[in-house]
C-alpha cells in the first residue's frame, strides 16, 4: 500500500506542486481503470507485458486445454464409430450363428430338392444380407474399407465377392505420443483376404555405388564412425560418418595414403573390395577406430585375419525397394525381360509379363494390373515378394506359362519344395498311415504299387514315383514331373499296348490329393500324345480367402454338388468365422474402454490446467476490490488537497 499517497503539501513552487498533483491523480486514475478492467474481464493481466513469465505460464495451459479439447473430441468419434461398428457387428455375428445351424442341418445324407432350394436361399440371404453390413456407412465414411473411406469395400461378383478396401488402420491421437485405432477392417471382422504367398527365394538384389547404407545387412544399416587402415608401420583413419551411400564410401578410401602406397575400393555384386592401387599383396590390416563398427558393418573388419591385400568383404545383404531393377536381382543375374507367368483364379487364368517394365515396383504395379483380384507387395523385411487373394470363394494359384519365371521369384504354389501338407488348402494329400497309396497300371498291364509315407515335399512325391524298384525299364517306365504350364503333376510313359492309369491303393486317397485323379473318378487314364501316354493332374495348391464369404460360398456349393462330407469343412470354417467376429467384438470392446480410460484422465488433467490457467492469468477479486477501494481513497484525498492549494494566498508561504 506504499503506493498509494496524496500530493506533498512541503513548501515548493506552485508549479511544481501542480506537476506532481497531476501526476498523483493520473496515476490513480490509471491504477483505477486497471482494476475496474480485472473486475470486469475476471483477468489479472490485459496483455502478456504486464507479467511475462505469467502470462508464459497461462498461455501454455492455455494450448494444452485447446489441445486436450480436441483429442476429447477425436476420441468422442473413435467412440461413436467403435460403437457403430459393435452394431453392425452384433447382426453379422447373428447371421453367421443362423448359417452354422443350417450347415448342421444341411449335413444329412440326403436332401430333397425343396430342402436344397431352402437352404440355397437362405445362404444367399445371408450372402447379400452381410456385404450390405460389411459396406455400412457412418457419418458418409465406409466402417470396414480401412483408410479407403469413401468407398464400398465389398462387391458381389457372380459367385464370389471382392474385396477392394485395405486393411489400414485409422488411429486418432488420444494423447502426445499416442495413437488409438478408430476401426475394425473387414479382413480383421469378415476374413476377406487370404493367407499370404511369400516367396521362397531371396530376391538378393546386386549392391551399387548408389546404395544407401541404411539399407544393407537387410535394413539395419551401418553404424556411423571412422576406419582405420595399417600397413604395419603407417596407421591412416577416414571419418566415414558422414557417408550416406556406398559411393561416399569408396570415394573417400580411393586415393589414401598408407605409408607409400594408395589405397583403392571397388564394389562387387555383394560387398567392398578394399587393396592398393598396384595390384600387389601386403599387409593392409582394417579395423575400427575407438569404438566405432562401421568397418565390421560394411563387412571388411580383417584384424581377426592375416590382414592382407586385397580385402574381400562380406556379403552386405542390401533390402530391395521398390525403386531397385529388375536386372539387380538374383545378385545381378536378374530377371529376363520378357519372361512371364500366371495367376489362376476362380477358373480364369491371367498373364503377369515383364515385358516393358525396368523395377520391382512395375513388377508389382503389373501384377495388380493383371486383372487377378490379388494384392502385391515387399514383405517387411525387403527380401521376399508376397500375394494375396481378395476373392472370396474362388482359389488362387501362381504357376507357369512355360519359363520358369514363378519357381525363380519362389512364387510357384506347385513347386518342387512346396510342402505337401499346403496342398488342397492345408488339408494335405490324404495318404493312408501304412501301406501303399497309388497304384499305376503300366502300358503292358502291370501294376506298380507306390508307397508315400513319410514324403515332406513334392520333390520327394516325384522321387518316390521316379526311383521306385520296379520303375526302370525305360520300355515301361513311368516318368514324374511338374507341368510345363500352370500347376499339377504330369505322369507319362512310352505308348504301349494300353494307355498307363493311376488310382488310389485302397484306403488312400493320395490319387485325389495330388490332383492326380478327379474326387468325382475312381482312376485317371492317359492320353496318346507324340507317342507318349500321358496324364496331367489337376492344380491342387494355392490359397482361398479363409473368412465367412468364402464359408457360405463352399457351403452352398456343397448343397448344390450333393457332396455333404465337405459340410465338415464348411461347419469347422463357420466357427473360425463366428470366433473372428467375436474377438472383433471383444477388441471394440476393450478400445472403447481404453478410450473411456483416457477421457477420465484428460478431464482430470483438463482440471489441473483450468486451475493453472486461473492461477497465472485470473484476477482474485477480493484483492482487487480492496485494491480499488483504497485507489478511490487516495484518489479523493488528491482531489481534496488540489482544491484545498487553489484557496492558498502569499500568506501560506510567510
């Protein structure tokens, strides 16, 4: 209260009592305007002048209130949506109990045709019902379709349905640092995509000077340091640290001293090549400086060696990208423009050539474009390629078309090391446990009876057939192998006085499992061909959507063929469909609890920085108000003592 004083009444001149009268009032007056403004506004400060460091303090509670307003929001229509999605989901998952009893019921040994055009109804009720579910729409935006929003995931295709959304999952920040997932996919809730075929083969791209170092020993990179180079007597490090692609590498080694002689790098289809630019041998020892491991990195680190010139390094197992060429691959060796095959799919066969096109990314972009409802991609790691099916209830295979582009890029479904248990969908090839499972019927009448316990792969199908005891005589032996074209077996034999057969040894079912003979055929015969007899099997690889269309798609097409024994299959699908869209549920469920977790927090926090705000930048009225009423009296006593010095005479100053 120091402040607050009225004019000094000592002796002065008459205007310098009038100065500081005036500016006593003017000051009063002021201090009273600032306080009638706090007790209006509620605010301490009008501008951020007044007090920096507070009104520092109240403008970031301030952006953090904003920002906690708007994550209340984002996770105020995560959970609206989540709860739309529970919804649609607690239907679909209501049908799909209706079909599991239908398949129950369908089971029977005999339907009559009325039963048959009931059920076959119902399921394509139940087809249409849940693709109208899976393209529901909320808020204008498609629920399932991923990050592909404004368009319907799910299409009815004569017998199939596609699948055109993503599997992205649209995360909304619910927190700094913190995301939350706003959806569930259709491939997560509906199983819309099938199981990936990767490849088997290393795509092994060759490295260039041009390869970043981020990308080499398989994505992990090189860590960052300095080398050192010794002959022996003269030690020379090179800061590398800097170095973004193998070419900064090289250039800063080419040209070094070490002692007399120049250092020199070349690059090799897979590592660095580090000697001296004579050509001749000697000590050159590279190791790291400090504790650095780039040199152990770029694979030349030899202190564990002789240490002489020249230095091979190791293979640096670079990533491909999608930027990487064709010709890289395979170490260098590459792909043959030109080279091509197939991908089959719902009975239509489509071509994927290389024709015209120079990187992995038009390799895949030319997949996709192939007219196969298939997605196409790198897998993580940057070794492999993989596809997968969008189609529900037609199988996908990849094959042939007379090169042998597919078993190169290891994506043949039918291949020499394809595991037999993958074959018809995982089910395997059904041999018997003991005991012989084919029986061949040779061009002059004789059988020859094979055994297939214990074969892992399809090699050792054909090696079982090929190297059997009684199969050498070239007039009647029986040769083995992978069609040309497309995928299967092809049995053939020099023609004969009748044409060769297969069929299953009783109690096998091996014949069929390897596409050898139809399921709907005791035995398959050969066909004269180039005097040749020759059977050609049936592909029996590849992969189907594993999801609830692909379930009532094989369900209803059991009804129709009369086969009940796959209502099994179909009965055994539906639960895995039905237990999908639970743990779907159950996983919506547990979001919207987490989001009901995180708006309890943020309320909690939201008031903590109210009180912060209010802290720094709110006036407390009741100071302010006393304030004010001592400002007035000061003010008024001002006022007085001014009118009291206008009365003075020359007598007040005797």
């Amino acid at each position: 209260m120091a402040s607050f004083y009225p004019v000094g009444s000592s002796r002065a001149t008459t205007q310098a009592s009038i100065t500081n009268m005036m500016y006593q009032i003017n000051h009063d007056q002021l201090a009273i305007q600032d306080l009638q403004t706090q007790i209006s506004t509620g605010r301490r400060l009008a501008t951020p002048s007044q007090d920096p460091a507070a009104a520092i303090r109240g403008l970031a509670a301030q952006r953090q209130l904003e920002y906690k307003a708007q994550i209340d929001d984002n996770l105020s229509s995560a959970d609206t949506i989540l709860s739309a999605t529970e919804s649609t989901l607690s239907q679909s998952q209501s049908i799909l109990n209706e079909m599991r009893g239908v398949a129950v019921a369908a089971s029977g040994n005999t339907l009559s045709a009325e039963e048959k055009d009931a059920f076959i109804a119902q399921i394509n009720s139940a087809i249409s019902k849940l693709t109208e579910l899976g393209n529901s729409k909320f808020r204008d935006q498609y629920i399932f379709a991923g990050s592909d929003l404004l368009s319907p995931p799910l299409q009815r295709v004569g017998d199939s349905v596609r699948f055109s959304g993503n599997a992205d999952g649209l995360r909304t920040i619910s927190d700094y640092a913190s995301t939350i997932s706003a959806n569930v996919t259709a491939a997560d809730a509906f199983g819309v995509t099938s199981s990936k075929v990767v490849s088997t083969v290393d795509l092994n791209p060759a490295l260039t000077s041009d390869t970043p170092l981020s990308l080499l020993n398989r994505g992990d990179g090189i860590r960052g340091g300095a080398i050192s180079f010794s002959n022996g007597v003269t030690s020379v490090a090179i800061d590398l640290a800097d170095a973004h692609n193998l070419s900064d590498v090289m250039e800063k080694i080419n040209g070094t001293q070490v002692g007399s002689r120049t250092l020199t790098a070349t690059l090799s289809a897979q590592g660095l090549n580090i000697g001296y630019q004579d050509g001749l041998g000697g000590l050159l020892r590279i190791d790291e400086v400090g504790s650095g491991n780039m040199a152990a990195d770029l694979g030349i680190n030899n202190t564990a060696t002789a240490g002489s010139s020249p230095v091979t390094g190791k293979d640096l197992d670079p990533m491909v990208t999608k930027t990487t060429r064709l010709s890289q691959l395979f170490a260098g060796t590459g792909i043959t423009i030109g080279d091509s095959f197939q991908i089959k799919q719902g009975g239509k066969t489509y071509g994927v050539t290389t024709n015209n096109i120079s990187t992995v990314e038009d390799l895949i972009n030319r997949i996709q474009s192939s007219g196969a409802q298939v997605q196409a991609s790198l897998d993580p790691t940057g070794r492999f390629l993989q596809l997968q099916s969008t189609e529900s209830g037609t199988a996908m295979s990849i094959g042939e078309t007379g090169a042998n582009l597919a078993s190169r890029l290891g994506l043949r479904t039918f291949d020499l090391s394809t595991p037999v248990t993958q074959l018809n969908f995982g089910q395997g090839i059904y041999p018997k446990d003991q005991g012989d499972d084919l029986v061949f019927m040779r061009s002059d009448g004789s059988e020859m009876k094979v055994n297939l316990d214990g074969v892992q792969t399809v090699q050792d199908v054909l090696n079982r057939i090929n190297n059997h005891v009684d199969n050498f005589n070239p007039a009647l032996r029986i040769t083995a192998s992978l069609a040309n074209a497309g995928n299967g077996l092809t049995l053939s034999a020099q023609s004969g006085t009748q044409p060769i057969a297969v069929k299953n040894a009783g109690g096998s079912q091996a014949a069929w499992g390897l596409g050898l003979v139809p399921q709907s055929a005791e035995s398959a015969t050969g066909v004269a061909s180039g005097g040749l007899s020759i059977i050609s099997g049936a592909d029996v690889s590849g992969v189907e959507v594993e999801g609830v269309f692909t379930s009532l798609i094989r369900m209803r097409q059991s009804i129709e063929s009369g086969q009940n024994l796959d209502m099994g299959r179909v009965t055994a699908s539906l639960d895995q469909d039905v237990q999908r869209m639970s743990l779907s549920r159950g996983l919506i469920g547990t979001r919207q609890q987490s989001i009901e977790q995180v708006r309890d927090l943020s309320a909690e926090q939201q008031l903590q920085l109210k009180q912060i705000e209010s802290d720094q930048l709110d006036a407390d009225l009741a100071s302010v108000i006393s304030d004010m009423t001592a400002r007035q009296a000061a003010l008024q006593a001002s006022l007085q003592l001014m009118g009291n010095m206008g009365k003075l005479t020359l007598f007040n100053y005797i």
